[in-house]
C-alpha cells in the first residue's frame, strides 16, 4: 500500500504541474496553439486516472486554459470530483475551477448540493470558507434555496471569518431566491453590530446593495446607520453608509437634515479623499431633496461647488473627473450655481482625457443660453471633426442633439441654422445614430412650419447626393437620414422648386441597395411627388412634363416590385398600377392632377409619444376579450404587411376616394397574382424585367468624383458656420435698431430712468430669425397626466422590493417552523365611549389578519384586569363562534397573489384586545415577535425556538419573563435547579420600537404528534409617570413537519432503503392542483422540509428524516391537476400527520 | 457590486480573470480584448476611470483601471462602488488597504512572472479580497494573515507524499541554461520504477 503511494507520487512527480504549462506555452510562441492541445489530450488522460491529486493538478491547469479562452465545460465533472475530494489542497483547485466556469446552465451542478452542505459544515473553517467563495460564483436558484437555510446558520458562526463570508453571500441568495429575504432579514440587521469590523462591514455592504436597489423598505434602519456613521471609522463602512444615505434622503427630507452637520464635519476633518468625495456627494444629494422645501440652502449650495471647483481645477485627473460628475449631479437642480463655472466646463472640453470630456459634456446641457447655443455648438462640430473612435464621436453627436432640442427647442433662435447643423452631422462616417438625425429632421420639419421651405430643399440636396450617404457600406448607419428626408420632401412637396428632378433622385435604381423600410418611404413619396408634378401642370393640356412624369414613374417603379421586402413590393406595385392607369387618362386629356392629389389631402400632427398609454379605458371596454372567436391556424402571416403597412404610415384620414382606388387595385393584383400563380412559366424575376433593371440603371449611375483626402462635403449645402456670423450680424443690427428705438423713447421720456443698454443682452432680447411656430405635441383629450414607472421588468432586484417592516401574514420563512405575533401597544389615549369602537375595529382588523394569517402567528391573550369582564366575555364567546366558522372556511378565503405560501405552523390561538389600565382607557397597537423553530440531527429530543420580541409601544419594556405549561411530552429547558414551572427570564430589556430575539430550547419525547403547548409572557411595562405589570398569553404549536429536517439521501441509499421494507406506507392524492411540477415540488420541499431524490418528468421521489432518525420518502406524481403522494416512513403516525399538513398546505391555493 | 476583475499585461495577454457575471469563454476573451484596446491608447496622466466598453457596459458601469509597470489591473464596477476606495482597494493611496500591496506581500516583491506561474495564488488571495463581486476584506493584515493559514495547511497537508513532487518542481526551476528545457518526462518515468530492486 505504502509502496503504491510513493509510486504514484513518484509518478506524479513527472506530471506537468500548472508551472511546466505556462512555462511551455512559453516556450512555444510559434505553436501555441498545437502545443496547448496536445496539453489537452495529457489533461484528458490525467483525469481519466483513479489518483486524485493527478486530477487536480489537471483540473487547476484547466483553470489557466479557461483563461486563455479554452471551453473546458467539458470536465465539469471531474471539477465536482476534485471539489469533494477531503483534503484542503485539492477541495480549493476544484473550487476555484468551479467558480470560474459553472454557471447556471451547467447541469453537473445540480450534484454539487450535497458537496457543498457537506462542506458549509465542515469543521475545518477554511474548507467551509473555500465553499462559500465558491459558491458566490455559481449560486443558482436551486442552490440558494437548498442551502439557504445552512448558510443562515453560518451566519452565528463563532468565527468571524466564516460569518463574514456567510453574510456577504446571502445577498447572491436573495438574488436567487427571493423569498430568503424576509427571514433572514433580522439576522442581517443583527450583523450590523457584529463585534467582528469584518462581519460588519459585510452586512453593510450587502444591506446597501440592497437599499440601492429598494430604498423605501430600508428607511426604517437609517437611524441605525446613523449610530454606525458617526461611531465607526472604517473608511469603507462610512463610504458605503454615507452612499446609502445618499439613496434614502429623497425619501426621507427630516434624514438630511439631521446628515448635514455630521457630513460637513467629515468633510472637513477627513484626509481621505474618496471619503471627502462620497460626503459632498452626499451633502448634494441631501440639498437636492431638501430644495424643493427650504430654498434656503444656497450657502450649503455654494460650498459643495466651491469644493467641486477644487477637484476639477486639481492636477489629479481622477479628482477632475469626478468633481465634473458631481457638479453635473447638481446641475439638475442648482443650474445657476454651475453656470458660474462655465469657463472652468469649457476648459475642461478641450481636455486631452477622453472621459473628463465626456462628463465636461454632460455638464454643457445645463451652460447653454439662446445667447451661446450657436457658439458651443460650433465648438462642439469641431471636435465632431477632431474625434478619434467612434464612441466618443457618436456621443458628441447626441449631446449636439440633446442640447439643441431640450425643452422643446427652447435655445434655437435660427431653425435654418439647426437643419444645417442636422445636414452636416450625416457626414459623420460610421455613426449609429442616424435614426437620431432622421427623427430630429421630422421632428423640426413637422413642428416648425416657417422652416419647411428651407429643410425641403435641404432635403432634396441630401436625396439628391444620396450616393455619398451610401456610397461606403460602413456608413449604412447614417442612411436613416434618407428616410427623413424622402419624407419631407414628399410630405411637404409643395415647397419643391424642382419636384420632378427630386422625384428621378428617389427613383435611381441605387435606391434599391438601401434598406427595406426606406425604400418604402421612397416609393411611397415618390407618388407624392408625382401628385405636385402633376399639380404643377395642372391645365396644360397634353402636357408633355406630365406625361413624362408618369413613363419615369412606370419605367422605374418595376425595380421596386421584385424588391424581396414585402412592404416595398406591395407599394410599389399598388403605385404602379395606380401610374399606368393615371397614364391611360392622361392620354385621354382627362384632368387627373385634382383626384391624384387628393390621395395624399390632409395634414399631419405631431402627437405625443405617450398619447395613446395616456387615454384611459373607458368603462366596460375589455381588451383582453376577443372580438371574434380566434381562428384555428396561420391568421397571423396574411396579416403581417397590412400591419406594417399602417404602422409606417399613419395616414388614416385619406378621402373616400383612395379607398376605392385601393380596392380596386387591390383587386386586380388579386387577379394578376391568380393569373401569376396559375401560369406555370412565370418566374419570378422574369429576364425581361430584369433588362428593366438594368437600362435606367446603366444611364443612371451617377458618376462621382469624390476627392477622400478632403473631409466630405455635400456639395450645396450651405456651412452652418456661416450661420453664427449672419447671426451675429442680424444680432447687431437687431441691436442697433433697439438702440435707436430706446434713444427715441429716451428722447421721449427724457429725464426718467436711464436703461444700462450696453450691458450684456438678456436671453429675453433675443428674437428669433424666423417667426417660428412651434406645433406642440398633441395629446388626447381625456389624457391622464400621471407619468409611467418605466422600471425594468427583468430586473432581478425587483423582487427584492420586499417591505420588511410590515408584517406579511404568508412569510415565506426558509425552515423556520412558525412565525408569531404579539402586537401589543398601549399608547393612544382614548375616551371610554371610543374605546368600544376602538375595540371591534380592532376585534375586526385582527380576524381579517388571523383569517390571512391562517394560522401562522399566534396573538396574545392581553387579560385585562377589571373592566367590562362582561362585555369582554361575550365577545369573546362571539369571537369562539366566528372562529369556529373561520377554521372551516378560511381555506377559501386564503387569497394569496403569488401563489406560494405559507406552511401550517404556527397556529393564532387566541386574542383579545384591550388591556385596560385603571385611570385611562389604553388602545393597542401592539408588539410584533417572531419566531422558529429548529431541530438539529445532533440532539434527537430538542428543539430551539427562537423568538423575536419587539416592542412597538412608546414605553419601556423590562423584566420580561417568558413561560411555557410543560405538557408530559415537551418541556421548556431550564436552567439546573430551577423549578419545573419556574419562568425564564429573558436577557435583555426593549426600549421603545427595538426587537431581539431570544432563543428557547425545549425537550420533546415524542414527535409522531403535532401539539400545543400554552405560554405566558409577563413584563414590566414602565412610562414615565408609572410602571405596571403586564402579561401576554400565547401557544406554541410544533405541527409535524417541524420536527422533520431537510436532509439529502443519493438515490442508491434511497433505493436500498424503500427495498429494506421496514417503511409502512400511506399516500394521499389532492384534486385541482394547479401549478407547475417544479412549484409544487419546491413548496413541499420548502415548507416540509423535504429534499428531492430524483424528479422524472411528471414524478419525483422525495426524502427528509425526522429529528429521531425517521425516514420518510414520498414518490410524487402529477397528471392534470391531480397529485398522488405515496408516502413512506417507519413510524406511521408522523407519516399521517406530515401528509395531513402538506395536505393542508395544498389546500390552500 | 463589482463586475470583472481583469489583470492583463501591456500587450493584452490575460494574467487573471475573474467575472462575477457568466460570460462564455469566447465572450470573455472579447472583453479582455475590448477592454485591453481601450485601455492600453490612454496615457498614464490621464484619468484612471473609463465609460463604456460597450460589451461589459451598460450606463451603471465603468471600468476603474490602474496601470503598474507591464501589468493593467482593471476592475468592472457599477455606481454602488467608491470610484476612489476602488482605486485604493487597487493601490494604497489614502486609505490603508489594498490589492497589489497585498500581493506584494505575499509574492516578496510582485512581479509580471509571479503571477504568470502563479495564478492559482492570486486567485486565492483575491478571493480573500473579493467574494462574489463584493468587497469582502479590506484590512491587509487580516488577509495575509488568512491566506498564511491556508497556505500552511496546504504545506502540512502535502506532507511527505509531496515532497519529491516539490523536488523536482524546485529542479526545474532552477532553470539552470546547461539542464535541456524540455528533459524527456517519457524516459525518465520509465527508468525510475527499474531502479528500486523490489
């Protein structure tokens, strides 16, 4: 045996280790390749050898292959053999190779469950470590809620390494596994003051992530983190602390408040910078929410600036980049207090550092005024020139647009200037934002009327050039422009000097090399342009212009039939036959150009992108309903270009006219297309039409001499530059001509007041070059104002958004068995005569709770000592009988929207409102607790309760003494030489609003039966003025399933155990269940505590084992709705209740 | 929450990776790529924060790199993360802590070559800095001291099993010129078991 070991290692010892590899791959610079897989192939007879150090030293030079980009899915498995190897060594390679290549999509991960609890409770706290690490990589939804529970435990570990670790990991879990959250959630908090600095900021860093993500459920612990910011001095803490505040402020305007004066103390005392720089953030974002109610912050204001202004003046680049990302923040709010520093902004644009550019960027939306738009536009173009990659470039260009369109073009004074701008951005090569221009061209053109005259014949220009937009294919991004301004120029084709030159631009067989959808907007507005040109030669008679017209149109428009887009070739041949028909009549002298044109009538409104969201459903109208019964089959392919069709062109209104026009042709390319299909030697592309092609095309090609080494100039389009300076000089004039009007006036009233006119121009003296009418979007009538939460359904932390606070009757608890309530609050002052209102209120609100709750949580029985006894009794005598009609009803009342939910476990036993004290008649609110219970396989007979009590009254609680009645089955452990009825005392005293939890332990004989056991809470209850007695009542009630403990069993073990026929069997069958397989399955698993063996399709066989070492095995199966559970176990009893309890828990959705 | 971690040298051959997020392999060898072009055509007096790689992308994030003689350390974060206490988590500035003084520590004087025959290591000690894309540790004491440990019980772990693997893998790095680089492994395997007359 001691001879095979040295024999291996000796073996192993010639092995290339992870150093040989990278040392040879070194070595074979040429090669590298070949020589890495003829590694692979030594790898792969590595790991087929029985020794385990071999393996592992394959698998860590797998994970320097993994790096180098090499796919080794392939040895995943060998990965869970090393990781379930028991020495440390090996358990660390397999880890780490686990964690840089499983994901969730691997499916050997699903072996690995076992593994890794196995590991999470290994003695050895470095193994335990190394799982977690791992785990943090490739959690899946499976994984975290299989092991969330260990996890939990690990996170009260003794050392902090291991807390540490267990509670940063818990947020991957919440991830997964939403439901986690709420259980695990006041173990986190506790963390929080974990004496450990580790553990602490551990649980900072995961309750901030998830503040960032939900603020409003965590606002409650700010004055928590308040305590942690002033009392800690862990630079990493504060800054995550101080960032989480900076996410809470704008819900909380009292929270900045009471921030500002320890923030401002930080940052004057603090030498760190990243601390400095998170405290004004801060600060900012607390002055931010607090303006809008006390505008008297401007000094604090001022400060923060100032303070920017000395990051972004410092010579650390860093500093200047995130000095302009903050300013930027307050730019939002205080644009005014940014203005100031605009020369610093500029400055900063020219910067030789890419991404202070582009902050110095998102600054300038703020700097613009009517008066300096032009100006920094023209800067910004020269940089568009200047700028080197694409991403900076394109971003230029959308900040161009962005500033000159803000509110609603606010800044432009000269719309001619813009367009011109717009027209020199498509020479931008390689730009993706086309579609941008294209709608900023539409957007002006529409809305600005003045202008339409000038964009269309800047529009023709560009169409007529089209050859230089799509003349390289890189460039197709900027082709978009085409569609905008082929539609300008149809839709506002009046304006056109020349129409027809246009109209044989949109006609040029290059056209067809663009794509589909606008060359649909080409053909579709080249019958536009083709009404004008009629139009035009409207009553001359036998026009040869016309006539032209239409053999252009009939000679080009084939090209676009055979287009392969369908939305193209359905135009085009409506237009098509439409032309030829035209022809007909013209050559018959009739006057068509009226009714042609009459096809495109009507004017277009821009309308609000949100109008149609905005108009409410009107009474009675169901959109889900179907109008007709949907056909059975293909509806949908027939109706595919309709619906585009109307999508791309929103013109409904069309007279009367064009729909019998469209019917008919509609019906003759019916007929021609029977006509096609039936004739059994037409071919598609037929030569003929292809000659078609062709002939234009040849005469057609425009011969361009494009000069590369000059930047590309759309000849015919005027400089924007020459803008500023007609600009400039119309302001001049436009001054001069105010002075005089002033010093007439001044004449007029001489001796009054004089007007400083040599100072600066106001925004407001400025007019515009063009009386310019600005078309407002237009919503409906009925339009709702409200504004839609565009959050992101895919968002894995929507889930989280999980109010912690408020107590939600189906928790989902992981394996905690119950989860209590004690409300008791005894604050509000009530008259005698509210008191009894108060109380059905109350009596009320508490059924509709214990009816949801349905048994989860118990309530306490307050006995209140003199007052009303009678009355008291009788309503609890009522109170008995509704109960009574509850248990049999509420299975139906149980409405819970998820779905899942919760266990039968606790059980409400009992409540009563009111303890009344002597002089004043007291309201409750009352006192919330939770808690669970847990076996561990360690000790067969005990149980921990754990028990959270918080105290939500405004009086301090102390003296709190916690009892159970012990039954001759469980009994409350006590502490040696207290009696058997002696009461426990609990260790700690609630000042107002804090909860701690308590743990219990009880000893319990036998667990085949569920039961109750009846408790007492007694505490002293001190206000200021006095101090009383009180006493809570409650059960405890440990159903079945609590004693069960989720334990993993491989299916060979449990088939060798379903053969040993020592189980007696029992099964169950439930009706009308009506969930996915998987769901019903986790639910068993989740709350009886089950885990799954083995699932084939529609079955599954599941295992869990009693405290006391039974066995208990289910075989599930589904077919519709219905679900037989065949149940094993050694102890029948238990079986019958664990079966009654997951019947009941499946009986409630 | 931090991304990716990527640790390439100055002609964008990968030295680690770490991606807190699944990329295939493929994916991943095109970030490493992307995120190498973007870096490696910035000067080392401009800023060490970067918008944008589009692949790693989204607005949330930003790339936050430091650059140390051959080697780029670039980490992947989004907003939750102190662009600054990232920085220092690289290199100590103003706070205590870090990253590369921590493989300082452990490496004697970290260099290029250390970590190309010792990724493992660096993946251990980096695990002990970061876990699942979050700041674990930050004490550098506490670190070493931790990675210490573990390495111990590796060491007493191998034990005398391991001590002719240690051996020869100490010959071979040796890297003495006269010794062939490539000793035929074949040969000698087949002559060691005939020596020991059994």
């Amino acid at each position: 045996m001691a001879l095979k070991i040295v024999k291996g290692s000796i073996d192993r010892m010639f092995d290339k280790n992870l150093q040989d590899l990278v040392r040879g791959i070194r070595n074979h610079k040429e090669d590298e390749a070949k020589y890495i897989s003829t590694c692979i192939d030594e790898i792969k007879q590595e790991l087929k050898q029985d020794n385990i150090a071999v393996k592992a030293n394959a698998v860590c030079k797998l994970t320097y292959l993994q790096m180098l980009g090499y796919d080794v899915s392939w040895a995943a498995f060998n990965i869970v053999e090393v990781m379930s190897s028991s020495k440390f060594t090996y358990k660390r390679i397999g880890y780490l190779a686990a964690s840089q290549c499983f994901h969730e999509g691997t499916d050997v991960i699903m072996l690995t469950t076992n593994q890794i609890r196995k590991d999470l409770s290994s003695p050895n706290q470095y193994d335990t470590g190394v799982a977690l690490t791992g785990l943090s990589c490739f959690v899946t939804p499976d994984l975290a809620r299989d092991l969330a529970n260990d996890i939990m435990t690990l996170m009260s570990h003794t050392k902090p390494y291991i807390r540490k670790k267990a509670v940063l990991i818990m947020y991957k879990v919440f991830l997964k596994y939403p439901e986690s959250l709420r259980p695990a959630f006041p173990r986190l908090k506790e963390k929080l003051e974990d004496p450990d600095p580790g553990v602490q900021s551990a649980a900072v860093n995961v309750i901030c992530e998830l503040a960032r993500r939900n603020p409003k459920n965590y606002l409650s612990l700010a004055p928590l983190f308040f305590k942690l910011m002033t009392s800690s001095t862990n630079n990493w803490v504060l800054i995550k602390i101080i960032k989480l505040f900076g996410a809470l402020t704008p819900l909380e305007p009292r929270l900045g408040k009471k921030l500002i004066e320890p923030l401002t103390n930080l940052i004057h005392s603090t030498s760190a910078m990243s601390l400095l720089y998170e405290c004004v953030n801060t600060v900012i974002a607390v002055l931010i929410s607090l303006s809008s109610g006390m505008p008297n912050h401007s000094a604090s204001i001022q400060l923060c600036v100032q303070k920017l202004r000395i990051l972004i003046e410092d010579s650390d680049q860093n500093l200047k980049y995130l000095g302009l990302l903050a300013m930027s923040k307050i730019l939002k709010t205080h644009p005014k207090s940014v203005q100031s520093h605009k020369d610093l902004i500029l400055q900063c644009l020219d910067d030789k550092d890419e991404s202070i550019r582009l902050r110095a960027l998102d600054l300038l939306y703020g700097m613009v005024s009517k008066k300096n738009l032009m100006e920094i536009v023209k800067k910004l173009m020269l940089h568009v020139d200047k700028a080197e990659g694409t991403t900076y470039r394109d971003e230029l260009l959308t900040k161009i647009i962005d500033i000159c369109s803000q509110s609603n073009f606010q800044y432009i004074t000269n719309f001619e200037w813009y367009i011109s701008i717009l027209v020199e951005l498509t020479r931008l090569e390689g730009t993706r934002h086309g579609h941008l221009i294209a709608s900023q061209m539409l957007d002006v053109a529409i809305r600005v009327k003045a202008i339409r005259g000038f964009a269309v014949a800047q529009m023709a220009t560009l169409l007529d050039n089209a050859h230089l937009l799509t003349g390289n294919t890189q460039r197709n991004g900027i082709c978009e422009v085409l569609y905008a301004a082929a539609w300008i120029c149809g839709e506002f084709s009046e304006h056109l000097e020349d129409p027809m030159q246009t109209l044989e631009a949109m006609l040029r067989p290059k056209v067809a090399t663009l794509p589909g959808h606008i060359q649909a907007v080409y053909v579709q507005n080249a019958a536009k342009l083709f009404a004008t040109v009629l139009r035009k030669h409207d009553g001359e008679t036998e026009s040869q212009a016309a006539q032209e017209t239409s053999q252009l149109l009939i000679d080009r428009l084939p090209l676009f039939v055979q287009s392969a887009n369908l939305e193209v070739q359905e135009r085009a041949s409506c237009i098509l036959q439409l032309v030829k028909y035209i022809q007909k009549l013209q050559q018959k002298n009739v006057e068509v150009a009226e009714e042609v044109t009459a096809l495109f009538a009507g004017e277009l409104n821009p309308v609000a992108p949100k109008a149609q969201k905005k108009v409410p459903i009107p009474e009675g109208l169901d959109l889900d309903a179907w109008i007709n019964e949907p056909p059975s089959g293909s509806e949908s392919e027939d109706e595919k270009p309709k619906a585009v069709f109307a999508k791309e062109e929103p013109k409904h209104s069309r007279s009367r006219h064009t729909e019998v026009d469209e019917k008919e042709l509609a019906r003759r390319r019916e007929v021609r297309k029977q006509e096609q299909a039936s004739n059994p030697f037409y071919i598609k592309a037929s030569p003929s039409s292809q000659k078609v092609y062709d002939a234009p095309g040849v005469e057609h090609i425009p011969v361009v001499q494009i000069d590369l080494s000059v930047p590309l100039k759309v000849p015919g389009m005027p400089m924007s530059d020459q803008y500023l300076k007609l600009e400039e000089e119309r302001r001049q004039k436009e001054k001069a001509e105010r002075k005089k009007k002033e010093k007439k006036k001044k004449r007029e009233k001489r001796g009054k007041e004089r007007k400083a006119d040599s100072g600066p121009e106001s925004e407001e003296d400025i007019t515009p070059a063009h009386q310019v009418d600005i078309v407002t979007e237009e919503m409906p009538e009925n339009a709702l104002p409200s504004d839609d939460d565009d959050k992101d359904p895919n968002d894995p932390h929507k889930a989280l958004d999980i109010d912690l606070d408020k107590y939600v009757p189906h928790c989902r608890h992981l394996q905690f068995i119950h989860v209590l309530h004690i409300v008791m609050c005894r604050n509000e002052f009530f008259s005698k005569t509210e008191i009894y209102d108060f109380r059905r209120i109350q009596k009320k609100m508490l059924c509709s709770i214990e009816t949801r709750l349905n048994q989860l949580s118990w309530f306490p029985v307050q006995k209140s000592s003199k007052h009303k006894k009678k009355k008291q009794k009788k309503e609890k005598e009522e109170k008995e009988k509704k109960k009574k009609k509850r248990h049999h009803h509420h299975h139906q009342h149980h409405g819970d929207a998820g779905g899942e939910d919760s266990v039968q476990n606790g059980t409400v036993e009992e409540e009563e409102p009111l303890p009344v004290s002597q002089s004043h008649s007291v309201s409750l609110k009352r006192e919330v607790k939770v808690y669970d219970i847990q076996g561990n396989h360690q000790d067969e007979s005990k149980v921990v309760v754990s028990v959270i009590f918080e105290n939500k009254s405004d009086s301090f609680l102390k003296a709190m003494e916690f009892n159970v009645l012990d039954s001759l089955n469980s009994k409350l452990q006590r502490p040696e030489g207290a009696g058997a009825h002696d009461s426990l005392t609990v260790p700690f005293q609630l000042p107002p609003g804090v909860s701690n939890e308590a743990r219990f332990v009880f000893s319990v004989q036998s667990i085949v039966m569920p039961q109750k056991l009846k408790g007492t809470l007694t505490f002293i209850v001190k206000s200021d003025e006095s101090s009383t007695h009180e006493k809570l009542d409650f059960k405890l009630h440990f159903t079945c399933t609590s004693y069960l403990i989720t334990t993993p069993c491989y299916s060979d073990a449990y088939a060798k155990l379903l053969e040993s026929g020592d189980l007696k069997g029992s099964s169950l069958r439930l009706e009308g269940i009506n969930m996915p397989f998987h769901h019903l399955l986790a639910r068993i698993c989740f709350h009886h505590h089950f885990s799954v063996v083995e699932r084939i399709d529609s079955c599954a066989s599941m295992y869990s084992r009693s405290i006391q070492g039974h066995h208990v095995c289910l075989l599930v199966k589904t077919s519709d709705q219905t679900v037989s559970i065949d149940a094993k176990c050694d102890e029948p009893s238990l079986l019958g209740n664990v079966l009654d309890e997951i019947k009941q828990t499946f009986s409630k959705c | 929450m931090i991304k990716a971690i990527l640790i390439f040298n100055n002609h964008g051959k990968p030295r680690l990776i770490r991606f807190y997020q699944y990329f295939a392999e493929d994916m991943q060898q095109q970030i490493i790529r992307e995120t190498f072009h973007l870096v490696s055509k910035r000067d080392d007096n401009v800023c060490n924060f970067l918008e944008g790689g589009s692949l790693i992308g989204g607005s949330d994030y930003k790339l936050i790199y430091r650059h140390y003689a051959t080697l780029y350390f670039v980490f992947c974060v989004d907003s939750s993360e102190s662009e600054l206490g990232i920085l220092d988590l690289i290199q100590v500035n103003l706070l205590q802590f870090v990253f590369v003084e921590t493989l300082d520590k452990c490496f004697e004087n970290v260099c290029e070559l250390d970590l190309i025959f010792h990724m493992d290591k660096v993946h251990y000690i980096l695990q002990e800095v970061v876990m699942g894309g979050m700041v674990l540790e930050t004490n550098m004491n506490e670190i070493v001291a931790q990675v210490e440990l573990q390495n111990r019980m590796e060491k007493s772990e191998g034990g005398l099993s391991a001590a002719p693997a240690r051996a020869v893998s100490a010959v071979k790095n040796m890297n003495l010129p006269e010794i062939p680089r490539n000793i035929n492994i074949g040969d000698i395997n087949i002559k060691v078991p005939s020596l020991s007359p059994f």
